[in-house]
C-alpha cells in the first residue's frame, strides 16, 4: 500500500520499469535514515558522559550532515542512472558538453562538502589532544567524575 | 511492471542507509570504547558505499582513507593512551 | 533517567519530527530534483569549455575546478585552517621535536617485508591521485590523505624510530608544510605579480585568461589539459596534507612513560 | 553479439568456485572452536572468495568483446585488485593471530604444536 501511495505521487500513472518505484522509495529511505542518523548522534554527543563517546558520536554526527548535503545535490534521471560530473575524455564540440548537463549530477555540493570534510579532520586532530590533555590533568576522560572530583594532579604534563 | 538492471543501486542504496542507522545506534550503545571505534569505521565504510552510489567519487577517495584510515587510528592511539572503558 | 534525559529524548524526537515534515512537503523543494539546478549547470558547462575562454579553467574534473578555480579562495582558508589545527596541537602538546632511544621493535618479519613492498604502491597512487585531479577522481587532499596512511603503516610496522633514522623527522615535516603553504600563496599572487610591472590587469588566484586579462597559467602541455594553477594547487596540498597529517600521527603515537622520561631527563638538564 | 566462449567458460567457473569458498568460510567462521582456528576460515574466505571470482571477472570481460577497448580497464584493475587482496589477506590473518598470541587475548586450548612457546614474547602468559 504505502509503495503504491508513493509511485503515485511520484508519477501520477502506474510504473512501466521496477525501477522508477524503487527510485522514490530509496531516496525517500535513505531522507529518514540520515534524518535518524542525525538524531541519534546528536543524543550521543548531548547524553554520554565520556568525552572520547561525545568525540565518535560528534564525528558521526558531521558524517550524517555531509551525506546529507551530498543527497541533496544528487538527481533523478529517468530510465539511466546519473553519472558524475566529471568529462571521460576531451570534448571536441560545446554539444558534447551539453550531454554532460543532461546526465550529471549536481557538482556544487559535492564540492563544499569536499572542504568541510577536510575541516572537519583539522578538528578532530585538535579535538583529540584536548582529550588527551584533558585526561593528562584530571585523571579521567568522564566529565561527571572530574566535576565531583579532588584537586587536578599537581604534575600534569 | 518490468524489472531491470537499473533497481541494483537504489537497492543497495536502502541497504546501506538501513544499516547505517543501524551502526550509529550501536555506536550510542556500546560501552567499550575500542569496539564503538570499530562501529565508526563500519559505519564509514556504508557511507563511503552511499558517496559512490550518489555519483560523488571524489568524496569516496577523500572519504575512505579519512574515515577508515586516519580518524580510527588517531582514536585507538587516544583510547590506548586514556581509559577504554566507558562508566 | 531522570528528568533531563526525558526532555532529550522528546526534544530529540520533536527535532526528527521537524525535520521529516519538511522534507515530506518538500518544504525546501525536491530534495532529488530531476533537472540540474542553475548554478551547478554553468558549473558543468564552463569547467572545461575553450569555446568560453573568459569563463573556463579547462579542468575536466567539475568539482575540482569548484574547489581550485571558482571557490579557490575558500579552499585557501581551508588549508590554513588545517595548518592552524596542527599548529595548535604542537602548541597544545608542547612539542617534543626531535626524540632518540625510542626502542620500539616493531612486529614481526612478514609484516615488514609485505609493508616494504606496499608502503611504495600507496605512495605512488597517493601522488598519481593529486597530479591527476583535474582529469580523474582526485585533487591534492585525496592524494595526501591516501599517502598518510602509508607513513602510518610505517610507523605501526616499523616504529617511530626507523622513520626518524630514515630522516622523516617532525621539524624537516613542519618545514615542509611551511613551504608548502607559500608555494600555494606565490602561485595565487604570482599573475598578478608579473602583471604589475608590465601594466596588464591580472587578478589574484586568476587562472586562465579573462575579458579584461591577458595573462594565463599555462592550459595545456603535449595536448593534455593541465588546467594551469589547478595542477599546481594540488600538488602544494598534497605536500601540506601529507605532511601535516604525518606530523599529527607522529605526534600522538608516543608513549606516555616515554614522555614523562623525556621530561624527567630534561628536569635534570635545566 | 560476439563471445569468446572459452574465457567466458573459465571465468564463469572461478566465480562459481569462489562462492562455493565463501560458503565453506561462512561455515567455518560459524562452526570452529578457536580463535586460530576461526582467523584461518577468514583468510579462506578472503583467498577463495574473493581472488578467484576477481579473475573470473577478468576472464569474463576479455570474453566480452561488446564492451571494446574499455574492457581492458576492467581486466587490469581486477587483476591489480587480486594481487593486492593475495598479498594483503594473509599478512592481515598473521599479525592477528600474532598479536592475539602475544597479548594472550585468545585462549589456547586445542593447541597440539607450539613453535612459538619458546620464544621470549609467547612465553610471559600465564
């Protein structure tokens, strides 16, 4: 029932091929399931008391969004699937160009999401010694033991 | 209706965000530090699948080798050196 | 669960709840939209068009002419950001540049006659993978971050120690980001440098020639697009990216007890 | 529709033995005692289940003369692919059953030949 409902919507007629039906269900899938992702690992990062959970969930949590945006610039083309903009070999007219535009994907999230990846690894690398340091001073990585807890040692590093 | 060849892909692409789902629930989850990086990079490897099947290969090159390289050694180093178990 | 975590949880769910409404109306358009968007489709048409010659960079590779060309000043932050990161773990562990006695065996001898032979091919890909990224999959970042796993299954088969005799050391590493950074600075100033004194318009970070500019890098060598300062810009961020991210890893594989002998010792030399 | 039917034969018939290998490593991951044991499965699976049908897929696509020269792409990079899991797969399996010995992690019990047991980093447990 819930295939038929959303076939429906999508095209207004019954499908010739299994997969323009299967097309909307995966995007539709794959829209909750990173929404879901998202959801969960922000609750890892706000809920879980140690600091280096909070740090896999937070990189998890980036990694939701990234793809997220990434699925957002990607495109439906019926009866072909879409390919990567990138050109196979060098174009010898503007029409070969052309063809591109009509099968390739959107490249301008792909490319923001290249840089933010790479901000990302830049702060988890300073994220990760502020662990470590955090540990060197209090002993501990929980963050409730450390509120609770004695003096921080004298001869942390 | 016909089936055709075309239904590979998104099938693969359910399965894999399915999964991931699954991975990130077990990351929240598990108490053993070592086996939630392990999760991570699972999970890294079903989104690198996603980035090749959305038409993104310069995002796969970046992401496997950040994602199952880099970041989970950079972690074991950490929890070899803190505690590896969560309280 | 207490209180707080019953309000996570709901807030949590009304987040997902938001979020699936807004996708479910398409409040935000199709998500998976069946024409290419404006912006992306002059992306695509102009990356490598030389019957556009004001708006081209003849890249064959759309995204890295995004990331290199159109958006290169973004991508020049983004570098620094990643110098800064790593300037501020050497800030942060208080660096301790050059060690020795470090008596790490290693494991055993298969591992290391395989990890000879490997550590080269990854190398090699890491480097065809930058110089290539204007006409494959690729681009500086990719290349650095596969060559750095390399330097890691080194340091993780070998020891700290055997890439410290080889002459890997974390200063000769910081010199090289160093260089590296100026390089990709020079190349972005470099046009409008031989501009000036010879009283043509050239633009910082131009690529190929403009309306208004004649200047260009140069496009083409042997009939291969080269796409000018893009090529340049990826081979300087994978020295940047290598280096950089082998510094971290080398930084961070010490031993605690080490670090508190080193420590120790140099008590005693003060 | 041109075909070479011999390639096309042979590869079909390495992809086939491959899943049979994947099979019995699946098999073995589930039914073996040890840990040693278990990590020897795997590596049967990896060989077998994925060497061979890698081949098979380069045989196929010479079989193919349909595809034209892009063809050769594929059969070099399944090739490249076999030789790097070859090498790879098996040093993997040996640092994880050397380091699971070293550090003691997995128990010894069905163990009927020893080499390491006198050497200086096997002998510390226990």
């Amino acid at each position: 029932m819930f295939l038929e409902r959303v076939s429906w919507r999508a095209s207004k007629r019954r499908p010739r091929y299994m997969s323009d039906l299967l097309a909307s269900l995966a995007f539709r899938t794959a829209m909750i399931a990173f929404v879901f992702n998202i959801a969960i690992a922000l609750y890892g990062v706000l809920s879980r008391p140690s600091l280096v959970k909070k740090f896999l969930c937070l990189v998890a949590f980036t990694d939701s969004i990234n793809i997220f945006a990434v699925f957002i610039g990607f495109r439906y083309t019926p009866g072909a699937y879409p390919s990567p903009p990138i050109l196979e070999a060098i174009p010898t007219s503007p029409a070969e160009v052309e063809t591109l535009i009509n099968t390739s994907v959107d490249p301008l999230p792909q490319a923001m999401i290249l840089t933010a990846i790479v901000i990302g690894i830049a702060c988890s690398i300073f994220l990760l010694t502020l662990i470590l340091m955090y540990y060197r001073h209090y002993g501990t990585t929980n963050i409730h033991e450390a509120e609770e807890g004695e003096e921080p040692h004298a001869e942390a590093l | 209706m016909q089936i055709d060849v075309l239904i590979i892909p998104y099938v693969v692409i359910i399965y894999s965000s399915l999964l991931s789902v699954f991975m990130t629930y077990l990351v929240v989850r598990e108490r053993d530090l070592l086996i939630a990086t392990i999760l991570t990079l699972t999970q890294g490897v079903f989104y690198s699948l996603l980035y090749l099947l959305l038409m993104a290969p310069d995002l796969v090159l970046t992401y496997i080798p950040v994602s199952v390289g880099v970041t989970p050694l950079l972690l074991f180093l950490l929890v070899k050196k803190t505690e590896r178990f969560e309280r | 669960m207490n209180r707080k975590d019953i309000a996570l949880a709901l807030s949590l769910s009304l987040l997902v709840l938001a979020l699936s409404l807004t996708i479910s109306l398409e409040g935000l358009g199709p998500i998976v939209p069946r024409e290419l968007r404006p912006l992306g489709a002059s992306f695509v048409q102009n990356s490598y068009n030389p019957w556009n010659a004001s708006l081209t960079s003849l890249s064959l590779n759309v995204v890295t002419a995004i990331v290199w060309d159109y958006r290169g000043l973004d991508t020049l932050y983004e570098t620094l950001v990643l110098f800064a990161s790593i300037a501020a773990t050497l800030v942060v562990l208080r660096g301790y540049s050059e060690l020795s006695g470090l008596g790490i065996k290693g494991l055993s001898d298969v591992s290391k006659s395989v990890t000879v032979v490997i550590a080269p091919l990854i190398v090699v890909y890491g480097i065809a993978t930058a110089i290539h990224g204007h006409l494959t999959p690729g681009g500086g970042f990719q290349g650095g971050t596969i060559a750095v796993v390399a330097a890691t299954l080194i340091i993780a088969v070998f020891s700290l120690e055997y890439l410290y005799r080889r002459g890997v050391s974390t200063s000769r590493l910081m010199l090289l980001r160093i260089l590296g950074l100026l390089a990709i600075i020079l190349t972005s100033l470099s046009l409008a440098s031989i501009g000036m004194p010879s009283n043509v318009n050239a633009y910082i970070l131009q690529n190929m020639a403009k309306d208004d500019s004649a200047l260009s890098m140069p496009g083409v060598l042997f009939d291969t697009p080269l796409a000018g300062s893009i090529f340049l810009y990826n081979l300087f961020e994978f020295i940047i990216v290598f280096s950089g991210l082998t510094f971290a890893a080398m930084m961070l594989v010490l031993r605690e007890s080490e670090l508190e002998s080193i420590k120790e010792a140099a008590e005693v030399y003060e | 529709m041109v075909v070479n039917l011999l390639p096309l034969v042979l590869g079909l018939t390495a992809v086939t033995v491959g899943a049979f290998f994947d099979v019995v490593s699946a098999i073995g991951i589930l039914k073996l005692p040890n840990f040693f044991t278990r990590v020897h499965s795997v590596t049967i699976g990896a060989i077998g289940g994925s060497v061979l049908p890698l081949i098979g897929v380069a045989l196929i696509s010479i079989a193919l003369e349909d595809l034209g020269p892009q063809r050769f792409y594929l059969v070099g990079t399944s090739i490249v692919g076999a030789i790097f899991i070859l090498i790879l797969a098996p040093t993997g399996a040996h640092s994880l059953a050397r380091a699971a010995y070293t550090m003691c992690q997995a128990p010894r019990k069905p163990l009927i030949y020893d080499a390491l047991e006198n050497m200086k980093e096997g002998a510390s447990c226990r």
